[in-house]
C-alpha cells in the first residue's frame, strides 16, 4: 500500500470506520482519521455501530454506571442512523463531526439539546431528533453494526476500520486507541504502522495497560 503523502495523483485507499458517537476513544481515533486524510490518499467513509448493541446480551455482568451510560447511548446512535437513512451516507461525517465536538470537546454530554445543536451545526432538519426515542431504524442500526463488528469479532468495541489489502482481502481492525490525537507526520507515522501490523497474517494484538484517559486538547 502506498504511503506517499501527495493525495493530487493517488487514487484514494477508502477506509470504512465504524463509530459510536459516544465513545470518547473512537471520537480521538476519528480526528487522527481526519489527519491520516491530509497526509496519505485515504479517505474515510463513515458507518454507524452502537456499544449499546454490542453489549445488549450482556448487561447483568456490566457495572451500574456503564450501563447507564449504554442507555443513554441509543439515543445518538438512533439519530445518526435516520439521518443516514433519510438524507444519504454523506451527511454521517459532518453530523459526527458536531455531535463529537459536543459530546467530547465541550463535555455536553449525550443530552438532547446537545444532540439538537449538532444537527443545526450539520445542517439537518431538527425533526431528525423525534427518532432519539424510536426503534424505527433499528434494523437498519443493527446491520451497519453488525457489518463492522463481525470484521473483527464481539471481543471489541469501537472504532472499527477497515481498509482493502494488496491481496484483496480486507484489513480490519479495532482502534488504535490513541491520546491526544497523533497530528501532521505523527499521523502519518501511526497509520503506516498499524497497517503494517495489521496486514501481517496471524496478528491479532498489541496492548498496554492506559495510564491517561483521552486528552481533546489539540483539537478544535
């Protein structure tokens, strides 16, 4: 796979990445996306997965806060997927983008006036807020997450990505889970590496014990 950095005259490596709105860590590996973009001819296509899904069966075992949290998570998973459904897949990057930013940068939280302000920054229609509540697109929510999560098993979470390899096959992985958010040659560096483990048959993990929690202060 190629690794120069001029995208003018390279056809684009389209790199899926599946999110949850929610998740601060897929939110960080999200922005390093976004950079990978300014520095390698990638481009990343977005798709919706939910941790409340992945970890729907599993409930009981979880601790009360986190399943709180998970609650909660429907909500912007729900609206994320309407507006993908109702106005196209292009609208996803740019309503993330804003429910992120509020969520994460702001610390708002996954509230609805939160939720409401991001489709405003997005330019979708407020009435997409109805569908926090409703499992009107919860099949659809279900099969883009399970499109994702079955590329790299149930022992994950969020972000997955996947990308085409030189033999046809897809790469996919879970992560990099990453803080702050690596920049310019630093991102750069960062996705020829993890390709690079990535695409060695019979690798599965590399793996250490997180001393910071995500750090969003170098982003906008």
């Amino acid at each position: 796979m190629t690794s120069k950095a001029s995208n003018d005259t390279v056809d684009k490596v389209i790199a899926d990445f599946w999110f949850d709105p929610l998740c601060p860590w897929a939110w960080m590996t999200s922005r390093w996306m976004l950079e990978v973009e300014k520095v390698r001819p990638v481009e990343v296509r977005w798709h919706v997965m939910s941790l409340s899904v992945l970890n729907e069966d599993r409930l009981e075992e979880l601790p009360d806060e986190y399943r709180a949290l998970l609650k909660d998570a429907w909500a912007p998973v729900r609206v994320a997927i309407a507006a993908q459904q109702l106005h196209g897949d292009e609208v996803l990057g740019a309503l993330y983008t804003a429910l992120g930013t509020r969520f994460h940068n702001r610390g708002e939280g996954a509230s609805r006036e939160a939720i409401a302000g991001a489709l405003e920054e997005a330019g979708l229609p407020a009435s997409l807020l109805e569908y926090a509540d409703s499992d009107k697109y919860d099949t659809e929510l279900r099969a883009s997450h399970k499109e994702g999560i079955d590329k790299v098993g149930q022992e994950v979470g969020t972000p997955v990505i996947a990308v085409p390899g030189e033999d046809g096959e897809q790469i996919a992985f879970f992560g990099p889970v990453v803080t702050p958010a690596p920049q310019g040659e630093a991102a750069a560096k960062l996705w020829d590496g993890t390709l690079l483990v990535a695409s060695t048959p019979g690798f599965y993990e590399i793996k250490r014990t997180r001393t910071k929690g995500p750090d969003f202060s170098n982003l906008a």
